[in-house]
C-alpha cells in the first residue's frame, strides 16, 4: 500500500475510535437537573439594576434606587 493510503486510514480509525470512546462515555452521564429560582424576579417601584456580575452560583444583580437623569420632562 502507498504511505499517503496508508497515513489517511490509521487517521480516519483513530478518529473513529476517539468518537466511539466519546460516545460511550457520553451515554452514561445523567443530564444535571437545572437550577430553579424560588420565584419570579421583580423590581419595586423606583429600584434600578446597578449592575450584573456573572459568578459560579448564576448571575448577580446589583439593585439600588439610584436615578441617573432626575430631570423628567412633561
């Protein structure tokens, strides 16, 4: 056999062999159950979010009642 046919095979059996063994060990995982938050979130009246910061646990909001602009126009 000629290198080049030989260099594609051994390539293509190790792709095929590296995703048998990904596959087999993909279908014994559990899919994690996600995380529920214990109700809907809402602002008061007159709060604004600050700022959002991204941790392990999900996203954390920063809330204040800080109004950039108090200038209202009518």
């Amino acid at each position: 056999m000629q290198p080049g046919v030989m260099l594609i095979v051994s390539l293509a059996t190790l792709y095929i062999l590296a995703m048998v063994i990904f596959w087999h060990c993909l279908w014994g995982q559990h899919p994690q159950e996600p995380v529920v938050t214990e109700g809907p979130f809402a602002l008061q009246e007159g709060q604004t979010i600050l700022g959002v910061a991204e941790t392990t646990q999900g996203l954390d909001f920063s809330i204040g009642d800080y109004v950039r602009d108090e200038h209202y126009y009518d």
